[in-house]
C-alpha cells in the first residue's frame, strides 16, 4: 500500500445524493452532527448572555462571598431567555390553547389567530434564508463560496421593487412573474460578474463578491436617494403595486404568504437540478474535481458562470421575497444580513437543499425567538450572529464536536471540499 | 559488532491496512542493501517509520547497538540518518543553497543567514564526492537528475551516514542509473551504508551486496545477489511464478489513426515543451513513447486529447483535423484517454464507481436523454462493467476513493475500453500498481490492439515500453530522436537516445523508420 | 530526423502581437485622456494645488503648484500617445511596467480636470492616503504571514473589528491609550490563534474558518456594544494618539508632515513593513517559513516543525490585525462603532496579492488603495460632477480590478490554503 493509496483510504465517502432504503440510517445519522453542533453553540451562547446583562456580571464578582445569588439569578436570566426564544419561534402554547378554546366556544378566532403569531414569524423569517441558503449552497457544490448573496439580495431587491412600482395596471398573472424574473435575473448578473472574473481571470470570487457587495450597497444608496426615491423625506421606494405582491395566505396580523411555498418548489428545483439533469452533473463534477471535469470533456470556465449565475439568481429571489411578500417597498435596511447567515445555513444543510430547507426553519425559529428575546430579556438581537458564528466553526469542523461530546461513535466522516486556495 | 542499524518486529497499521507485519532489517556498516518489493509492498512505509515520519504500531529500532527513539525527522537526522524521497522534497522556488541548509542554517549576528558561507560548504561538498551542483540556481530550472543531486547533497550537508534511497532511479535515465551508482559506490567506500529501495531486479543484481525481499508487508527472506537469480527474486517478491513478457502475435497494423505533424506545445510555464513532433499510429498496432519523465510526453498527450491547445502544427484523427479540438470533440472521434494521473485527472474520488463510469458519457444517450439524466441505464451500465472488468467494489455506489489503487484504474479502463473505440492514448497506465493489476491492464491494452484499435501508449517504465510495444518512439527534449520497431531494439540503445544521443553517432547504426 | 519546418520567429511574432496590442492601449489612453478631460475645461482655467498640510505652521509655507489645466492635459495626454507610438514603433523592453507610468498620467489628468479652475491640497490629499492606507497595509501584513506559511486568512476584517472594540474599552477603562493598543493586540493575537487551531488541529477549511471568525466578530462587538456601551458611554471614549513629529525628518517639505509627523500606529506599521521584510528574506525564520508554505512536507523531512511554524505565524498575523483594528478606534476616531472596519480587512487581502506576498509589494498596493479612498473624500467636497455613491465604490471598483489580474498575475504561495496531513 502506497503512501498514497493509504491517505486516499483514510477520507471517507461523502454523502450519495440517491437515498437508498439502508443509506435512511446513514441520513439520520448525519443529522446527529448538526444538532450536536447547534446545542454546543447555544450552550456557548449563554455565556454571552450571562456577560451581557452588566447586573448579573456585578453579581458574578462576588462570586466567592455569595455563590448561589450569582448562580441562581443567572440560571433565572436564562431561563427567561431560553423560554422566550421558544414563545418567540414557536407561540406560547397556553395562548394558543386558550385561543382555540375561545374559538371553538365562541366562533370568534381572533385570539387564536393572534396566538399563532410565533409560528407565522418563524415561517416568514426562514423563506428568505432558504432561498439564500440554497445560492450559497448550490455554490459550493460547484466549489465556488458565494459570500456576496448579501449583495445579490440587494441588486434582486431593487430590480423587483422597482418593476412592482413602476409597472401599473398588469393583472398579477403576468406582474407578479415579471417582478420576481427581474429579481432574479438581476441577483444573476450580479453575481455572474464574480463568476466570469473567476472563469477567464482566476480572481478569487471570495474576495471579488465582498467586493460587490459593498458596490451593489452604494448602488443602493444611490438609487433609493436619488432615481427611485419616494417623494417625501424617507430614502424609500414608492409602494409595489398590489398585483406584483406575492398573495398573503393568512389573516392578519400574520403575515405568512406564498412565498413560502415558492421557496419550497424552488428547494425541489434545486435538488432536480443537481441532480437529474446533465447541467446539475457537470457543476458538481467540477465543484469536486475540476481537473477531472476538464479531462471529461466539460467546460470549467462555463460552469463556474452557470453556477455563479444561477447561485445569484437565489440570492436574488431572496431579496425580491421579502419585497414582495412582506415589505411592499424597498428600504435601505430591509435585509437584516440574510446572504451572510446563509453560509452558515449551507454549511449546516451539507450544502443539500433538504438540508437547507431544515436549517432554514432552525434559523427562521432562532430570529423569531431572538426578536422577543431582546423585548422581553433584553437580550440583544446580535446573538444570533454569535450563535452562527458557532455554528459554522463546529459545522466544519466534526472534529472539535466529536471531542467536546467526547462522541467516538460518531463514524469519521467525509469532510468535503468547499472551497480551494487562492489559485485557479 | 553491532550493526550499524537493526529494525525488530515493526508492525504498522492503516485502517484496513497491515503496512508492515513484524519487519525485522539490519543494515551492517558500509554495505548496500536493497529493500526490494512490489508497489503497495509497505517498503516505504518502513522507511518512513525509520525516518520518523510514522511512528510504528509495535516494534523497536537499534543505531548502532544503541535503542533509539526516533518520533520525528529532527530525531533521525540527529542519528545520521538521511532519506532522498520518492518524489523529491524540494522547494521549486527556492535556491540550490536554501534547500539544502533548510533546518541547519548556518547564522551570523543572531537570527540572520550567512547563505554565502553555506554557499562555499556546498561547493566544496560537491567537489569531494563529484555532485556537481549551481548552488545559486533555483530548484525549478533543474532537471531531476540534477534535483537528485542536491536531494543527497542534503543528506552530505547534515553529516547522514546512513542513507536511504527511496527509488532513485525511476526519473533517470540508464546512463544516468549508471552514475548514481558510481556515486552510491564512492558514498560507501567512504564509510556511509545505504539502504536502496526499488522494485526493480535488474538494479538489485547490479548494485546491491544483500537483499531482502517485502511482499504484503512481511519479509519473505534475505539473500545476496550471488545466491540468487532475477526469476527467484521476482518469485519471491510476487509469491508466484511471474512470466516477464507479455504474449502477443505481432501487430497487423491498418490505416493510419492518428496523425501528429510538426508539434510545438509550450508548458505551464509558458516555455517549449513539445518541438516539432510528428508521428503516426496505425489501427492494430501500439506505438510506445519512451523517454525519461518531462520530456514533452505529458504535454504532446494533452495536446492530442484536447486538454492542452498546441500552439503550431496539425493533429489528425481518422482523417479529421482534430488540432484545436476540445477534450469533448477527441472523445467524439472514437478516441479514448487513460490519463496520466489517474486520481488528479481520470477520476472524481468522492463520485460513486457508478458516475465515474459515465464520466465523459453522461450526456449521451442512453444515459441522458436531451439534459435529463437517466439513472437506471447508468445504474446498469455500471454493473455491467463492474462485473466484466472485475472491479473488486462492495457497490457500484461506493465511492471510488474506498478502491484500490488497481481497482481505480479499472474502472478508468473500464469506461474508456468499454465504448467502440479507434483510438487509445494511455499516459503511464500501470504507475503505482501492483504486479496483478499490472498484468491485467496489459493483457487489455494488448487485446485493443488486436481487435484493430490504434494505441498510443507513453511510459517511463522502458520495461513496460519495451514488452507492449510495436513500434517505439524516443522522445527526448520535446523531441522525438528515433522511431525503431521492438523487436530490433535493445535496452541501451533506448537508453542512449533517452539520454539526448542523436541516432547517427551511436555506434551501433541503428534503423530509424523514416515518417512520409 | 524530425524536420523543424516551425520557425520561432513566428512564435515570437504571437507575442509581438500582444506588446503590439499594450501600444495601441496607450495610445488610445492618451486619446481618452484629450477626449475625457479636454473638452470639458474651461479654456485658461487654472488647476490650483496646495502644497501645504492646513494645519502645519512650522514649516516655512511652500507656494501653491499652479499649472494651466488645458495645457496639463494636452501635455499628458501626449506623453501617453507618446509612449504609445514609441512601443508600437520601437518597443520598450519591458512593456507592461509602463501600464503603470500610463495610468499615473491618466490620474494626473484626471486631477487636473477635476480642479480646473479650483484649489486643490495636494500634500492634505497624500497625507491622507497614508492614513486611509493604514488599515489596508496592516490587513496585507497579517494576511503575508498568515499566507506565507500557506494559512488562508480571510477573518483578518474580524480580527480587526473585534481588536478595534476591545482597544477603546480597555483604554476607556484604564483611561490608558497603551493599554488600549495592548489589549487590541491580545484580542488579534488570541483570534489568530483560534484559526491556527481550526486550520492546524481541526483542519477546518481555511475560508470558512475565516468566514465564522467574521460572523461571529461582527456579531459579538454588536452584540457587546449594544448590550454594554449603550449604557456605559463612558466605555467608548477613549480618545487617540496624537501624531508625534520626528526631530529634523519632520521638516522636509511635502514628505515630511506626511510620513513624519504621523501618530504611532502608523509609524509601527510602517516599522512592521520593513520587519517583516527582513524577517521574511533576510532570517532563519523567513526562510523556514517560506518553505513551509511552499512545501510543508519537504521542510518537514528537514525536522522543521510545521504545525509550530504555522502557530507563530498565524498568530503574530492575528496580532497585526489586531493592530489595525486599534488604528481604526485609537489611531484615528477614539471610539468605537458597529462594523466600522468596512471590508478594509478584504482590501488588505487584495492589496497582499496585488503586492505578490511581499511587505513591500503589499504596502505600495494598500497605497493605491488608500489613493482611491482619499480621491472619493477630496472628490466629494471638490463637487466633482459624479454623484458621491459612486465615488464610495471607487475602492472595491479598484479592488476587483486588481483582483482581475489586469496589472499582472501573480503566484501565491504553492501550499496555500491546504492543510498539512502528517501521517
């Protein structure tokens, strides 16, 4: 046995996308990763939460003269914490009893609509991210990491608002699909740059999308200031006109809409892309081993555009998602970092739109549940990029899980490629 | 006296693997002794183990009479033990002089490097044992024989008087082996020991004073070139009667298939790798490119397949003008590809058997209809293969980096041999492989040929060159210096013309077979 | 044997070919600089340009640089054309290095254009490009000895934002601005460390190592800042260093008050470009580095300790980024604000490859970077007839183009990004 031969034995083999009947063991136990390494990023977590609250910190100092009052009121904080994050995600289940007891009794829904308000924000929050989920994802299986849907959400954003407002009178048939192909179509281009500047320069497209992203903010900037500002003092867009909304599905105050259920459609697309159809086969060839994709006969530079093309045109959708289905105008604070916490949503979902799909919902729960942590713990709202920050590190690296949970029996497994050096 | 080196009972495990099953190897002071087995025998593993590289799973190792510990390369330079690599251990970018002090560096005024003194030392060391060196050349513009050179200077340079030689002669030209030895000889006659690692009999008889003899990782004896012949050897290190040649009825050669006329393709780094050549195989017959590695051969096989543009002359396949073709286009003339490095280039690694045998196929039917992917034709496919070509896999769903080395090649073989084919160009298609692999992959590419296919076959194993093939053509230089049919050629007359001897001047008049 | 019926002289006519095509550029360079700037010039307007700081006063005064504008341009614009002509003609020996002497012109026009008819400091505008280039030439050094022992560092930006909020609470807290460059150089130097750990033991992919450090800084100095310095102000007024004149150097004209009579940040970067040159070229260390990112393995059988290289190196790069984030709170604002870092970590990791994985190359590349930058700022007030967004995109413009290889390609180091496997 060579030298080489042995190291070749020692990576395992990354997951087949074909699910077999006894690969369904292999498929759960996949899972044990992932939810292995979100609990030891909350657990982490809390630390943070403890040392952002300045009153328990003075606590925390007299430690050795009254232990228990520091240990009971930080548990107490995270109690708090933990039990509104998960009213915050998921409804507080004695309001939703409460509510549909009221509406069986009485035929009045409100309260229980109302009580679902947790469910519908975690719905509404993880469309976004599944769709930039899926950019990021569909990128790195062409070996290429699209840090720049942030931008593209931007770019898409624009180009959808813009053709909701300014287009007037075109039945929804026609106006929706227009204002959601340009938002597309425009997260595409701009990410097809980066794509193209990688294919026939071998600029590093980690770098050239950060790049982008700050040009696609001062594009921004320009546009919601000056040639597509509202009139008045707000550097807004005019309001999309109904027709290009995407329909809302629930009664109000929820918000939940169509949206959904079109990143859902699109996760499938995704998926059947990859890998039913020859374009899906080539990208993940070269995603995996490009000098063999050359020797095959397929065209590197081409796929690296296609790829970047298409990641975009995610990104892009998950911007004309939110302008479509929940805001109704584009403002300059519209996204609240959904094209950076989709890296950490790819990495989770083992760049598989399933995965993403799930991971989508985690995160989509965690921001819910975040939003009403800071109202009612007064816990900042940044500690979902804290937790993401974790999550990533202990995604990609099995390793320092395995150790933390002293979990041998966690079979090693494959720790695919995402990413290449700075060369070409 | 205690020899100058004893390795006892050394046991070394990779998963799946038994590298090295209770070694046992004493080198006594001033002698050459030859560690000879197959590829995948585990005798570098052993040496790595010796070198610190590896630690072993069992096992103890004597220097000089003395228990040592050696837990990393620090520990065994410190011993005198040195290692020239396989593949060479050398910084491209880097000087002559850098290479070799890294690690030792010679210092003045604290932390900074006195280069020029190193310099001088250097010099001086290649004068006294006849290596001549540039020590302010950088490693990228020398050629191997050159890079060797520096590679033991390294070892001179930290004192090392027990050497081991990790194949040394598989870049080298005969002529060049023949130096080598001379300087082994001379670094033994001054007190150094060498272990000389290597797969090849013919070396051993030459240059060694004892043997031993690595198959599946256990010693299977130790003798003396004296005691034995080159058959026993070769029995010992397959475990079975092993026939050196390959049957074959000569070659009834057909049309012409390929044609190459007047070559010139430049390397990566943008300097003339191939000028001027120009060839011609025919249906039914194998034409074999001998030449010493870096040569030309890797570029004039990338400009054939399509994955390297040429930049000057004409490509013709069947008849049709194939000169800027795209690796896609090669493919759809009935032409094939064993690629050179099979896991760089042949394979995906992490793909199932299964896509890697539709490869270059997947969309075509059957596999693919319009851009849809078909799975149950591909599925079937790669069983069939599988069995036909006796991949040895758990599944067709494995993925190919859990296969052997020998089973990988199959399966490259089994998709480029399984599609109708006029046209084969393998690049090296047996390095690294163990003899059965080896066998077999030569009976194929045997079989091709009589069923009428045209085989371009390179190699810089002269003894596969010499055993396959009907023609041979010497490329030395990004030049092809003679075409001579097998059957009349003989080792030294490869040899020289590998070496850069132009066919005129050898002594022996040797018959070029002119091109038209 | 083989006729060689291929004649080089054809070979070197494809390449003549494209040293044809770098003539025409210039040419055409020099006609866009006329067709550009010319028309729009008021005939006999002059171009005005300070040679003085505003706040110098030592000094004795140097009169203003005052050109006619027309004349500037057409001048300029002929030197091109000129340089054109001649390699279309002639040929110079090398020349790609005269894309640079041709885009100098072309920025020389631009200025002019620009201050037709107004005044315009230049020496305000070079000492600024230092400033501005602060930052960016640390991102470059930290990210050189990352790289050079072939450790991709991406998470310099979140290196520098985390260093840049610990500086000013600590020196808030001590009321100590030392202590403050102290604990920014800790904070860089533990980030550091906790890549090498990721990348070395964990061998957790280099890039997105990198990408969680960012995340996760951005996420922490927001998360801290929002939950403590918005209730403790006084943790995020820790004020600055002033610019400290050097006795003598400080009284040269125009280079003096801009290298000079600068704060200590920026004397330690500029002191840092040459260290890292001599350690780098000159040292053992440098030269064992360079070999381990080159090819680990070989300095490995050498008995070089690549894991322990690769250790240092990574965390004295987190240590200089922590640097440059103190620069960004104590060197120049005194106070801290969320994201303020700006992506000028990436620029730094642009401006290190623009420079080829030198310190030199890569101070001079975070130079034209930092010019960029100071151009946007001087253009905006000047009024210049381009809306100021625009102008703002000037350096990430400047940065993938750079990246695009226009200005030559370069090799990174050949074992960058790739752990080290020891069997």
């Amino acid at each position: 046995m060579s030298v080489q031969d042995v190291a070749v034995q020692k990576a395992a083999p990354p997951p087949t996308p074909t699910l077999r009947p006894r690969r369904w063991v292999a498929a759960l136990q996949s899972l044990v990763l992932p939810l292995l390494a979100i609990i030891t990023a909350l657990i982490a977590s809390s630390v943070f939460i403890i040392i952002s609250d300045t009153e328990l910190l003075a606590l925390w100092r007299d430690f050795f003269a009254a232990p228990s009052i520091a240990l009971t009121a930080s548990a107490e904080k995270l109690r708090a914490a933990y039990s509104a994050l998960l009213t915050g995600g998921l409804g507080d289940p004695v309001r939703i009893w409460e509510g549909l007891r009221t509406w069986l009794a009485t035929g009045d829904n409100t309260a229980f609509i109302a009580s679902l308000e947790g469910i519908d924000r975690t719905l509404v929050y993880s469309t976004p991210y599944i769709f930039a989920g899926l950019a990021v994802a569909l990128g790195f299986r062409c070996g290429l990491f699209n840090i720049g849907a942030e931008g593209q959400l931007f770019v898409g954003a624009l180009a959808s608002a813009y053709i909701g407002y300014s287009i007037k009178g075109l039945p929804m048939i026609i106006h929706l699909p227009l204002a959601l192909a340009a938002g597309a179509a425009a997260g595409a281009v701009w990410s097809a740059i980066a794509g193209v500047l990688k294919a026939y320069t071998g600029a590093h497209e980690v770098v050239t999308t950060i790049m982008l992203n700050y040009v696609a903010f001062r594009l921004s900037d320009y546009l919601l200031t000056g040639p597509m500002k509202r009139s008045g003092f707000n550097p807004v867009t005019p309001p999309v006109e109904p027709s290009a909304w995407l329909p809302k599905l629930a009664p109000d105050p929820l918000r939940f809409h169509a949206g959904f259920f079109l990143a859902l459609a699109v996760a499938y697309f995704v998926y059947w892309f990859l890998w039913k159809t020859t374009w899906g086969f080539e990208i993940r060839t070269v995603g995996a081993n490009p000098n063999a994709a050359k020797y095959a006969g397929m065209s590197v530079a081409r796929n690296y555009i296609i790829a970047m093309g298409v990641s975009g045109a995610l990104a892009g959708l998950a911007g004309t998602n939110e302008i479509l289905g929940v805001n109704h105008f584009m403002a300059q604070a519209f996204s609240s970092g959904y094209g950076f916490d989709s890296i950490a949503l790819a990495l989770l979902g083992k760049s598989h739109p399933l995965g993403v799909v799930l991971a989508s919902l985690l995160w989509g729960f965690l921001r819910a549940g975040a939003t009403r942590m800071q109202s009612a713990a007064g816990i900042p709202i940044d500690i979902v990029q804290i937790v993401q920050g974790m999550v990533i590190v202990f995604v990609a690296a099995p390793a320092l899980v395995r150790m933390i949970w002293r979990a041998r029996f966690l079979e090693e497994e494959a720790e695919t490629i995402f990413t290449r050096g700075w060369g070409a | 006296m205690a020899p100058v080196l004893e390795l006892r009972g050394i046991t070394k495990r990779f998963p799946g693997v038994l590298a090295n099953d209770h070694v046992d190897f004493t080198l006594e002071e001033g002698e050459i002794h030859a560690l000879l087995g197959e590829n995948g025998a585990g005798k570098t593993t052993l040496m790595n183990i010796l070198y610190g590289l590896y630690t072993p799973d069992e096992g103890e190792i004597y220097v000089r009479g003395k228990k040592a510990e050696i837990h990393s390369p620090a520990d065994a330079i410190d011993m005198g033990i040195g290692m020239v690599h396989q593949h060479f251990m050398l910084v491209p970018v880097m000087t002559v002089t850098e290479n070799i002090v890294l690690g030792a560096e010679p210092t003045r005024f604290g932390p900074f490097l006195n280069l020029r003194e190193a310099a001088e030392h250097i010099r001086e060391l290649s004068r006294t044992y006849g290596l001549e060196v540039d020590p302010d050349a950088y490693i990228r513009e020398l050629p191997v024989g050159v890079q060797q050179r520096v590679e033991i200077l390294k070892l001179l340079y930290r004192k090392a008087d027990i050497l081991i030689l990790d194949e040394p002669t598989a870049v080298l030209t005969p002529q060049e082996v023949e130096e080598l030895f001379e300087v082994i000889r001379s670094l033994v006659a001054r007190g150094n020991s060498v272990i000389f690692i290597t797969h090849k009999l013919k070396e051993v008889m030459t240059i060694a004073d004892r043997v031993t003899v690595l198959r599946q990782g256990r010693v299977v004896g130790t003798t003396t070139p004296a005691e034995t012949n080159e058959q026993e050897l070769a029995a010992m290190m397959v475990g079975r009667e092993v026939s050196l040649v390959v049957d074959k009825a000569p070659a009834q050669p057909g049309d012409v298939v390929l044609t190459v006329e007047d070559l010139h393709v430049l390397d990566d780094r943008g300097e003339p790798a191939v000028r001027g050549v120009s060839l011609e195989v025919r249906a039914g017959e194998i034409l074999g490119i001998a030449g010493v590695q870096g040569n030309g051969q890797t570029e004039l096989v990338e400009a054939i397949t399509g994955l390297r543009p040429p930049l000057h002359g004409h490509i013709r396949i069947k008849g049709m003008e194939t000169t800027w073709a795209t690796p896609r286009r090669f493919f759809e003339t009935g032409a094939a590809h064993v690629p050179e490095d099979r896991q760089r280039d042949g394979l995906v690694l992490s793909y199932p058997v299964r896509d890697n045998l539709v490869l270059n196929t997947y969309y075509k039917p059957p596999f693919a209809m319009g851009f849809l992917i078909k799975e149950k034709p591909i599925e079937e496919n790669a069983t069939r293969l599988v069995q036909e070509f006796d991949i040895r896999t758990p599944d067709i769903y494995t993925p190919v980096s859990n296969l052997s080395g020998g089973n990988q090649q199959k399966v490259i073989v089994a998709r480029e041999f399984s599609r109708p084919i006029d046209l084969l160009v393998a690049s090296q298609p047996t390095r690294g492989l163990d003899v059965g692999s080896i066998e077999y992959i030569h009976r194929r590419l045997v079989e091709k040929r009589d069923q009428g296919c045209a085989v371009l076959l390179v190699s810089s194993e002269l003894d596969e060159i010499m055993a396959l093939s009907d023609r041979i053509a010497v490329m030395y230089e990004g030049q092809i210096m003679a075409v001579l049919p097998a059957e009349a050629t003989t080792r030294e007359q490869l040899g020289l013309l590998m070496a850069g001897v132009r066919p005129e001047t050898l002594s022996q008049p040797v018959e070029t077979v002119e091109e038209s | 044997m083989t006729p060689t019926t291929f004649d080089w002289t054809t070979f070197r006519h494809t390449h003549l070919r494209r040293e044809r095509v770098l003539g025409v550029v210039y040419l055409l360079m020099g006609l866009l600089i006329w067709f550009l700037f010319f028309p729009s010039v008021e005939p006999g307007a002059q171009a005005k340009f300070g040679l003085n700081l505003v706040t110098a006063v030592k000094p004795p005064p140097l009169p203003d640089l005052v050109v006619p504008a027309r004349g500037t341009i057409l001048l300029v614009g002929l030197i091109s054309a000129f340089i054109g002509g001649y390699q279309l003609a002639r040929g110079f020996r090398d020349p790609q290095a005269l894309m640079g002497v041709v885009l100098i012109l072309f920025f020389v026009a631009f200025i002019v254009w620009a201050t037709a008819g107004k005044s315009f400091n230049l020496t305000g505008m070079l000492a600024s490009t230092l400033l501005r280039a602060t930052p960016i030439a640390f991102g470059a050094l930290s990210g050189i000895w990352c790289e050079r022992t072939a450790v991709i560092n991406i998470g310099i930006e979140g290196m520098m934002l985390s260093a840049a909020f610990t500086s000013v609470v600590v020196a808030s807290a001590v009321h100590s601005l030392w202590w403050g460059l102290v604990a920014a150089m800790i904070t860089g130097g533990i980030l550091g460390f906790v890549l090498a750990v990721l990348a070395i033991r964990f061998r957790v992919d280099q890039i997105i190592a990198g990408t969680a450090i960012n995340i996760f800084a951005v996420g922490l100095t927001s998360f801290l800042s929002s939950s403590w310095l918005s209730v403790r102000q006084d943790l995020n007024a820790a004020g600055n260093f002033k610019p400290i004149p050097i006795p003598v150097l400080a009284k040269i004209p125009i280079v003096g008050p801009i290298f000079f009579n600068v704060n200590i940040i920026i004397y330690l970067m500029i002191g840092l470009v040459i260290l890292t040159h001599i350690v780098l070229f000159y040292t053992r260390w440098g030269l064992r580095m360079r070999a381990v990112g080159e090819h680990p393995k070989a300095a490995d059988t050498l008995g070089i300790n690549v894991y322990f290289m690769r250790y240092v190196s990574v965390t004295v790069g987190g240590v200089i980024a922590g640097l440059g984030g103190a620069y960004f709170t104590l060197g120049s604002v005194g106070r801290f604000d969320e994201a303020m870092t700006a992506g000028k970590g990436f620029i730094g990791l642009a401006a290190m490859i623009f420079g080829k994985w030198t310190p030199i190359g890569g101070f001079i590349a975070s130079l034209i970077f930092g010019l960029a930058d100071a151009l946007q700022v001087k253009m905006a007030i000047m009024s210049v007839p381009i809306p100021s967004e625009f102008l703002l995109m000037a350096p990430y413009l400047v940065t993938i183009i750079v990246l695009s290889g226009v200005v030559g390609r370069a090799e990174p180091p050949a074992a960058d990004g790739q752990p080290y496997v020891k069997e």
